[in-house]
C-alpha cells in the first residue's frame, strides 16, 4: 500500500522529535505543527531536484522560522539530498554536524539562507524573488522560470522588518513569491494574544498582497491554497491555521513544546497517538521511498531545462553571471588612467559615483539602489533604468525609507544569484542595517553597502547623522570588509576590491565634503589591495609614521609638512582598510608601521580599535563624544582634527 500524506508528514515529526530529543535542545513544536502543509509544498509544488541542488531555475525555499530548524533538515534528508544524514541528523546542534540550531546556508546545500533572526528570512526572500524576475526579464521563461516559497511563523511577521518587506514586495508585486504563515497563534511567553491583536491579513491585502487561508493539518485544503496562491500575480500570504506541536497529546498548542525537547514521557505518547512505531532516528522503508520519489520529481523539468540551456544564445553569458564570477574583460584601469591624467576634487561618493560609470557599464549584473536617498549617496549611473513591477529588466531599485528590508533583500539577491547588489543610506543608518549587514557575512554574501556622509564632515545635520562609533562597530563584524578610501583613486580600487570578492560582504565608507586627489601617479597595481600602503615617504630622518583613513588622509599629509619643515622625517600611510591590512603577512606589517617611529592615527571617529596599530605609547586623534551641528571646517577645528592642532602635539610627545 501507498503511503499516506499523513505518513509522510509523521516522518518529519517523528525526525524532529527524536533529533530535539537527543540533542536535549531545540524547537520541536514548529516542525511538528507545519509537517502537513511542507508535506504538499514539497511533494506537490516545489520545483527543486536533490541531485543537483545548485541548479539555477530551482524554486527556492526559505525557512524563515529558522529556529524550527528540523523542518528542513527532515525535507532535506526525506527528499533525497546527499546531506543531512541520518547520522547528521543523530548530531542535531553538536559541534561538527551540519545540522546547526539555526540554518545555516554554507553547511547545507538545499539551505538557501541562514534563518533564525525573525523576519530575515523573509525579507531575504523578497530579495531572492527580486533576482527572478530581474533574471527572467533579461535571460527569458527558457532559463530562468521559478518562485520562491517561504515558511514564516508569528514571530516573522511581528518583527518591525517584516513591514519593509511586505510594503516592498506588494508595491514590486513580486507574484513568484510565496509566503506561508505558520498561524499556530503560538509564542515563547504563551498565546500571541498576550502582545498582539493585530489583523495580519488586512495589513497584507493593504500592502497589496493576495492572501489566501487553509486548515494547515488539511493536505486538500493546503493544496487548494497553495494552487490559489501559485496561480495569482500578486504576491500570497498563505494563512495556515495550525496547531503548534500537533501530535503531541499533552503539549500540542501550548507554548511548552515551542522551544524544550518534549521529554521521554510526551514523545512516547505522541508515538502511539501518531501510530508511528517505528525506533528513533528510522524510517520505514515504504515512506522513505515515496519521499524519495517525490524529490525525483523534477527530475525530467531539470533535464529538459539543461536541454534549453545548452542550445541558448546566453549561455555562456548566464552561466557567467550565475556562477558569480566578474567577466574577464572587466577592469577600471582605464578609469583610474583618466583620474591620473585629469585630478578630481571631490567627494568619495562623487567619486564612487565616476567609478560605478565605468562599472555598470560592464558588468550587467550589478543592480544598486538606495533608502530614499540616490541624490545623496550618488549610487544610480545615467545608465541605470529603474527596475519596476512594470519593467524588472531595470537595474536600479528605489527602496524607499527601508534600510533594513534593503539590506535583507540585497542579502536574497547576492544568494539567489545572477546579480551583484549595491545599496546606499547613511553610514549613521547602518545601525538599522546592522543585523542584515552581520548576516551578509555570516553568509559570504556578496553585497557592497554604500554608506556616504560618513563623518563631522556632514556638517550642519549634526550630531544624530553624525556617525561617530559605527566605522569601529562594522569593523568588529567578522569577514566584512570595511573600506574608507582618502580620494577618487583609492574609491576605484576599493570599488574593484569588493566586487571581485566573491566570499563576503564589503562597507564603502564615503564623504559628503570634497577631498583633493592625493594619488596623481600611476601605480600599475591596486595599493588599496594590501589594506594599507605608504602614501608619502620621510624626506628627513623618520621619526614618525601618521596613520590615516578616508578625509584624515588629507590632514596626514598636512602635518607631515609641517613636520618635515621642522626637520622631523613622517611617512603618511594610508589604510582604506583595516580587514586587508591585518591579512599582511608580519614582515609587510612591521616595514610599514616600524616600532621604531611615533606612530599616530588620524580618524574623525571613536579612537577606540586604534592602539593595535599605534601601540598604546602611541597619538591616536579622533572623536569620542558625540558631533555637534556647524558647517563641517568649524568641527575639524572644534575637535582638534587639523594639522594646526595635531602637529604640535606630535612634537611635544617626541
């Protein structure tokens, strides 16, 4: 006999149940109660094929409820995919197992995102649903044809980002995504009553979504919804009423079995309400085969795909982009050439703004945008038509004031593929960036945040745009790489740095004031590469070394002046980038900031992070208060940030 759905789904509870246990931690509840709706979208609807789980044209599933994470490994292993194991699954959340407490994308292949920060998930889905329809408009139905389907649960939908992905999505009227809400009505402190009255499914028709409910423990009915919602051109929010921990007899639809093991006692009896008789951690064999054979399903959709791609024009040029490597003909060597032959007086951003002229224009898949601020953060090239629900061939995105759903969303779009995203804001604002910035990292996402106005050099808007901390705050997140380059060169190569990495995330951190360019010599390499490199070198004996990123640079070179007039020798360097430099090997480290010379760091920033490079008998000048609101020359002069200022305090230390 055929095995049931119900069968099928009691797999899932059966796995999550015995890896909770085990592990003496997790969250078996979700799992348990969304076991019947995955059950339909991954036996009935989701196009995706075990064998090959980087196939470009897969539906892409998000787990956005991500501390349910057992749902996903259960479909994973239940469908067919080389891992999870079983045995990975014995070693749910221990050291070594790919089966982490949260998703985790680089350890699983089918993980299409890191999930467990409510509300992440989703947003990064909208972003994965932006690169589809960007990608179909340009590759055509015959490449690239899919949706995305996201499990989300109460806490994904209070979170505050969950309103800049909605408000997005409908306004993008992203049909191909697909959201199904885990309305189990359920959170850790007890029913969602307690802290919500809110009318979700009004404020998702409001914001210009379909949405569609079902009874989540009925397969026919969850099947009616997800065809209502797979056939519609809006985007869907499918409302799955279901019962939290469904299965277990004592605990089911309370708050106990969200987030504990159900204990040896509650498992038992939820086996025998379930009739599952099977040992812990096994399958019987006529379940496990129709799972497997639903993850075969697309099998001949896939051949037939790779039979359309092999004999299409763009090919390679698909391939190329998908693959996320940066065409072989691309360089800004010609760009830099026009800036050494004719010098710009300008502001980083203006200056990120000329490099992204030559950028855009060959590399087709870059996409920017900004929070509401394209005039300020100079992030759209004369090039770049907008990307609409009319048009999703444009390559520019107007995210509104949603700088934490545009982060998330660049992060969708950096992991579906395809394109390289760029967005802009405030650097100030990076604090409502900062969780999406972290997981850009934390996933070895490609996506390049344009932070301008990055300093007192704001000037009048004082000190609540005045970012002070956040330089030193983004450059404690692990694998992002923040850049400040001093003028219109160094802008280009920092530029060129973070879209040939391919492995993580980079900060451009840009100036609203004018900056002289200080390099007017060709180079023939890229000296932003190495982090940092001698900008100027001692005429005199040296005796100092002056450290200095982004508009400081500037003030470096006017103290070394006025040192070496002294008879007092300075080498000025230049460091874009704290990340690059400390990767040096020990002896580069050690030629440029000798232990011999006075060495002082210039940054209109907290000092805080910079006796590493100074030690702590060194000068560190910069900001440890907040800013105050004057034109910009006022507030140099106001916090000791000129040469006027700082050279005579270098001579009294030495």
């Amino acid at each position: 006999m055929a095995a049931t759905d119900t069968q099928l789904a009691n797999a899932i509870r059966a796995l999550a149940m015995d890896a909770v246990e085990a592990a003496n931690s997790g969250h078996p509840g979700m799992p348990m109660g969304m076991a019947d709706a995955a059950t339909v979208l991954f036996t009935r609807f989701l196009k995706h094929d075990p064998a090959d789980p980087r196939w470009p044209d897969r539906d892409r599933f998000v787990l956005s409820a991500g501390h349910g994470s057992m749902l996903i490994y259960a479909l994973l292993h239940l469908t067919g995919y080389a891992r999870p194991t079983i045995d990975d699954i014995r070693n749910f959340r221990q050291l070594g197992s790919p089966c982490a407490g949260h998703p985790e994308n680089f350890e699983l292949p089918g993980v299409e995102t890191t999930t467990g920060p409510l509300g992440q998930g989703f947003a990064t889905a909208v972003g994965m649903a932006i690169a589809e329809r960007h990608l179909n408009a340009v590759f055509g139905d015959a490449l690239v044809d899919h949706r995305t389907w996201v499990i989300a649960g109460d806490g994904c939908l209070m979170e505050g980002i969950n309103h800049e992905a909605v408000g997005l999505a409908g306004h993008l009227k992203l049909g191909r995504l697909n959201v199904l809400w885990d309305d189990n009505r359920i959170t850790i402190d007890g029913a969602v009553a307690l802290s919500s009255s809110e009318d979700i499914p009004a404020r998702y028709r409001a914001s210009g979504w379909h949405v569609v409910e079902c009874d989540g423990h009925d397969f026919a009915d969850v099947e009616r919804a997800l065809t209502e919602a797979r056939d519609s051109d809006l985007p869907s929010l499918i409302c799955c009423r279901t019962t939290i921990g469904k299965g277990a007899p004592n605990k089911g639809g309370t708050s106990g079995v969200h987030g504990s093991p159900l204990g040896t006692a509650e498992v038992a009896a939820a086996r025998e309400a379930l009739g599952w008789t099977a040992p812990p951690f096994e399958v019987p064999q006529d379940i496990r085969d129709a799972w497997l054979s639903a993850g075969r399903a697309h099998a001949g959709l896939h051949t037939e795909w790779q039979q359309r791609l092999a004999s299409h024009q763009d090919k390679d040029e698909f391939l190329r982009q998908m693959s996320g490597e940066i065409s072989a003909d691309f360089s800004l060597a010609a760009h830099v050439d026009g800036l050494i032959a004719a010098p710009q007086k300008v502001a980083t951003r203006k200056a990120s703004e000329l490099a992204l002229g030559a950028i855009n224009a060959q590399l087709p898949e870059t996409i920017g945008g900004s929070a509401d601020l394209t005039g300020s953060n100079n992030t759209r090239t004369k090039d770049q038509a907008p990307l609409t629900a009319d048009d999703y061939s444009g390559r520019y995105v107007s995210y509104g004031i949603r700088e934490f759903g545009m982060a998330a969303a660049m992060n969708g779009m950096a992991l579906h593929g395809g394109v390289i995203p760029y967005g802009g804001t405030f650097l100030v604002f990076a604090d409502y960036c900062r969780a999406a910035i972290r997981l850009s990292a934390l996933q070895q996402a490609r996506v390049i945040y344009v932070l301008t106005h990055d300093s007192i050099g704001l000037g009048e808007d004082g000190p609540t745009h005045q970012p002070v901390e956040h330089l030193t705050s983004l450059r404690l997140i692990p694998n992002l790489e923040v850049y400040r380059p001093c003028d219109a060169v160094e802008t280009a190569e920092c530029w060129e740095l973070a879209l040939r990495r391919a492995d993580g995330p980079a900060v451009l951190a840009l100036t609203r004031q004018n900056l002289p360019q200080l390099r007017t010599e060709a180079a023939g390499e890229n000296r932003s590469a190495r982090g940092a490199y001698r900008l100027q070198t001692a005429s005199a004996p040296r005796r100092v070394v002056l450290i200095a990123t982004g508009s400081e640079v500037e003030i470096a070179v006017a103290v070394r002046a006025a040192l070496e007039e002294r008879g007092i020798g300075a080498d000025v360097v230049s460091m874009p980038c704290w990340e690059r430099f400390d990767a040096q090997d020990a002896g580069y480290r050690a030629d440029l900031l000798p232990v011999d010379a006075l060495r002082v760091s210039i940054e209109a920033g907290t000092t805080l992070g910079w006796e590493r490079y100074t030690g702590t008998d060194g000068l560190r000048f910069g900001i440890d208060s907040f800013g105050a609101s004057a034109p910009a020359p006022a507030l140099y002069q106001h916090f000791g940030l000129t040469a006027d200022a700082i050279t005579p305090r270098i001579i009294e230390r030495l």
